[in-house]
C-alpha cells in the first residue's frame, strides 16, 4: 500500500502525465539520501526525474508521502554519471537498506549515497515497489506518523 502511495504521489508531484512506456519500463531517476536537516526526520530522500542528462522533475521526501518539489542542487557531474552510465543494481540498493537499518539501530548517522534507477521492466508490474521501497525503508509515512 505504502509503495501504491508513493507512486501516486510521485506521479501527481511530478505534474505531469507520465508516458506510457512500451514495455513498462521504469523512467530514469536519480535518487540520493542522507542525513536530514529538519528536527524528527533521521533521513531525507531527493528523487530527480531525468530525461538525457536534464533534469525535469526534482522532489524532496522528508516522509514516504510527501513530495516538495525543489530546486536543483545536485552536480552535474552525477547528473551526467547516472545518464550515461550504469544503473544501481536491486543488490546495491538491498544492501545499502539492510546497513542503513543497522546503522539506525546503532544510533549512527545515515550514510549518504545516490542510486540511479533507470531501464527497470516491469516498473508498473511490480518493480516500482522492489527498487524503490529499499531505499524508502524506515522513513516515516507522514509527519503525522511520528
């Protein structure tokens, strides 16, 4: 349910009608996160939708629900690496969440990484969730959850 959720939001924050995709494929996304900057939140999450290397959506998640849609901060030079370089692969982002939980539990500040999430079939089948709830784990649903 949480990652229905995520979808809806992240396709109406991005204000836009996504184009179907010929063979459900998974558009391309620069997602980084770490350590927030706001009291009650352990980590933030920003997603940017690419298209080449451009940006055309850039959004904040404080929460697994909520998207702000911010300016982008992000160097080009990452921009560019995941455009035109290789996707991280669902064992990078698995384990990148397994050490992430760990990292939570021992108090220890979150680890800031970048994933490229791009040419993933079976986005709308069921993928959406595989790769992007991992990386998702452990934030709160809403500020309400906290």
């Amino acid at each position: 349910m949480r990652s229905l959720i995520l979808s809806a939001v992240l396709a109406a924050s991005a204000g836009m009608a996504m184009p179907a995709m010929a063979q459900d494929m998974s558009p391309t996304l620069l997602i980084e996160t770490g350590p927030n900057d706001k009291p009650n939140y352990r980590r933030v999450v920003f997603v940017k939708y690419l298209s080449g290397n451009q940006v055309t959506g850039n959004y904040r998640a404080d929460n697994r629900t909520e998207f702000q849609r911010v300016n982008p901060t992000t160097p080009q030079a990452l921009i560019d690496d995941c455009a035109r370089g290789a996707s991280t692969s669902l064992s990078e982002i698995r384990a990148f969440a397994r050490d992430e939980k760990k990292r939570a539990k021992q108090g220890r500040a979150p680890e800031t990484r970048s994933f490229c999430v791009k040419n993933v079939s079976n986005w709308e089948g069921g993928n959406r969730k595989t790769y992007l709830d991992p990386i998702f784990d452990g934030m709160p649903v809403s500020i309400q959850g906290l």
